[in-house]
C-alpha cells in the first residue's frame, strides 16, 4: 500500500508540513496512549494483534455451519453494524455472480432502514429460502434493526418452531442490554461487540468478521493486512515512514486553506460500498463543533459524466482521494474491428485496465490543474488483505484527524436528535 501526496504540494505550504509533521505524531502516539478525547472507545488500536485463535475459530465454525444450512443469510444491523460487512462483501464479490464462487448462502441486509416496501419485499423474497438472522446491535433497541428483527423473528418462529432459535446469531454488549437479554433467555449463539470499541471502527471485530466469513472470505488475510498497516503506524515510525499521520494532516492543512469537501474516488465500481463505510467513518467522527470535512464519494469514469463537470470548474473547495488498484484480477484485450467506426482501433491489444489507468491519471492532472487537489492510495489488488490494509489505514487516519481538529473522534452526539424527534411524533411513552 502506498500513499501519494505530490499533487498537493501546490496547495498546502510545504513548511506547514514540517513544522505540525510532530503534532501530527503526537496525536497518533495519544491513540496508542489513551491520554485524549474518547480514550474509552481505542480498542480498536490494537485490536488486528488481539484476536486470539480461539475467537477467529468460533466464528469461522458458526460461518460455516450458517453456509451449511441455509440458502440466505439475513444481516440486521444499521451504520457500523453493517457497512462494514458490507463493504468488504462487495469488495470482494464477483461483479455478476453472488460471494465469490457462487458459494451458499447469499448474504442480504436489512435493519438499515424504515422502508416498509424494503422489508415486505424482503419477506416475500425469503418465502421459498431457507434463511437464517445475524442481529448486530449493542443495545437491541435502536429502532431500524429493531423492527427487521421484530418482524423476521416471528417469521423464524412460525416456519420453524422451536429450530428457530438455531436460526438466531446475535452480536450485542457482553452484559447489558435488551438484544443480550432476548439471546440468554432463548440460548442464541451469541458474540460480543467489545465495550471499547465504537460502531463505525467494528468492522474487525466480530461484527463485521462473521457476515465476511459466512460470505466465503478469508477473515485471517484480511486481519493481516490490518496488521501489517498498523505495524506501518506505529509509535515508532517517523513522519515520513507513516501514511496515516501523514494523510491525517495533509487533508486537516487543506481543511485549514478551505477545502472542505473530500471526495473519495474509485476507479473500480467494487469499492462503491468501501466509499459508503468510509463517509461514516469520518463523517461521524469529525462532523463536530461546527467544524469538519464533509467526506463525499464518486466512482469515475462513471461519474465524469455526471458531477464531473463541477468537479472540474466550480466552487474550489473539493479535494479528491483517489484509491488506485494496481493489478486487476482479470485480463481482457481490447478487439481489433474492421471498420472502426467507433475510431478505437488506435487501442486494439491493449488491455482494458490500460484504457482506464489512463483515464485515471488523465482525469488527475486535469483536476489538478483545475485547482482540485489530489491524493493517491495505492493498493495492490481488490483482496482481503489488502482491503485489511485499506481498513486499519482509515481508521487510525480518522483518529488522527479528529485529535488534528480537536474534536472527540469517537463520539456522535448529533446521531440522537433525529431520534427524540421520531419518538416525540411516534408517541413513544417517556418522549
């Protein structure tokens, strides 16, 4: 994984660089230390080192008892609880066929909405399937996953009686909390979403690990791409050896110079869902105090077509963040044709991702010179290790950044107003 920075050194003083180079360490090394905002929510700092043997082994066995018995695995769970999961089953998931090989069972979500259409469709979709529910949710009462559950539950208990409760996998709080009550009452199997570590950051916890692995994916590669980026980001590499310090401070001195706006470019439609997990990401843990990035996504060439004329001549407040796939899985030439009417027989033989690297570092220098600032991740492939890397690299940046802004990173004060107002119009009792 490389981080490329040299297309916005026309945009940010070099010696600003150098001179909060230290702070930007500082606040990597307050991560590691606990001595900031939110201490009690980093134990996903050194979480990629802490997942023992055992824990990684009983998932991958109720993954693979779940792939066993069923034809469709329901996922409940809103924001962190799924997008997460998410975002690395489509990351990894052929274009066209569901999971990787066609492999049982297909992995839908629900619980991250209130669309009464979504939820009756859903159930007429499990019908003639068998099926079976992973509930993610620390409290059980937040209202999304709430419902979805509410409804396939009696669902489960209808068709199967008392088997349903094999049908059930909860993740939720290790002591408290009303879905942890249901599962000990009704012997659920039963996995633990550690107290110290956030929604948004869950996604190499159990969380995110059991809906990947029942999905048909290597959970151990994609937690030693995490490991070796944060190994990479440690408290004893220097400025320049550590790629999250430095993209946490390079956007928060473009931030200062009033680019607000980021947008998180993919060249490869698979990493779509990666740009929605990482807009709640930094979102959610920036968008404080009347201050922060407003983290947006664009999946070009696609969207060159679309936004990409504001883009190029409006408001100059957008800075891009590109993430570049080096090798792609597959090869495909393009075809020589006779009467090259569409002009193209200048790139016959030449291999598609050619085509769309150029299209890639031609659509930069002309953002560029267009006053877009722009900043490259590299990755090797579109695998689990590297999605890993990609994974540990945002969340120790964010952390970072938030500490840059002076901000709790790890907070989401705002995320309840919406709700006291729903209760208040529903007529929950108590609102």
């Amino acid at each position: 994984m490389k981080l490329e920075t040299k297309h916005v050194d026309n945009f940010i003083v070099k010696d600003c660089l150098i001179k909060f180079a230290d702070n930007s360490l500082e606040n990597n090394s307050a991560l590691h230390n606990k001595t900031k905002k939110g201490s009690d929510y980093l134990g996903w700092v050194n979480l990629p080192f802490e997942l023992n043997s055992d824990i990684i082994s009983d998932i991958e066995k109720t993954a693979s008892d779940l792939r066993t018995e069923n034809d469709v695995i329901v996922v409940i769970g809103i924001g962190g609880s799924y997008l997460g999961a998410k975002a690395v089953i489509e990351a990894l998931s052929k274009s066209f066929v569901p999971n990787r090989q066609n492999i049982k069972p297909m992995v839908v979500f629900a619980g991250n909405n209130i669309s009464e259409d979504y939820l009756y469709e859903l159930c007429e979709f499990l019908k003639d399937k068998s099926y079976s529910v992973i509930v993610i949710s620390k409290s059980g009462t937040t209202t999304e996953p709430a419902v979805a559950f509410r409804i396939l539950k009696k669902d489960l208990y209808n068709r199967y009686k008392n088997n349903a409760n094999k049908r059930i996998v909860v993740i939720t709080d290790k002591k408290k909390g009303a879905l942890k009550q249901l599962a000990d009452m009704n012997d659920y199997k039963t996995f633990v979403i550690p107290n110290d570590v956030g929604g948004r950051f869950s996604v190499l916890t159990p969380v995110g690990l059991l809906p990947i692995a029942v999905a048909g994916f290597d959970i151990k590669q994609l937690i030693d791409g995490a490991k070796n980026i944060a190994k990479q980001t440690g408290i004893k590499k220097s400025f320049d050896e550590n790629i999250a310090a430095k993209y946490a401070l390079i956007r928060n001195l473009l931030y200062k110079n009033n680019y607000n706006i980021e947008v998180l470019v993919n060249y490869n439609p698979k990493l779509k869902y990666f740009a929605e997990w990482w807009k709640q990401l930094y979102g959610e843990s920036e968008g404080k105090e009347g201050k922060g990035i407003f983290p947006a996504s664009a999946s070009f060439t696609t969207d060159l077509h679309s936004i990409g004329q504001y883009i190029q001549d409006g408001i100059r407040n957008i800075f891009e963040t590109v993430i570049s796939v080096k090798e792609p899985d597959n090869k495909l030439l393009l075809p020589s044709d006779y009467d090259n009417l569409d002009n193209l027989n200048y790139l016959a033989g030449r291999r598609i991702d050619h085509i769309n690297k150029s299209a890639e570092l031609g659509t930069k220098l002309a953002h560029v010179e267009g006053g877009v600032p722009n900043i490259t991740i590299e990755i090797q492939k579109i695998n689990e290790y590297c999605i890993g890397e990609l994974i540990y690299f945002f969340e120790k940046a964010c952390g970072i950044s938030g500490y840059l802004l002076d901000v709790n990173p790890f907070d989401q004060p705002g995320v309840e107003t919406y709700k006291t107002n729903m209760f208040k119009i529903l007529g929950k009792p108590g609102y």
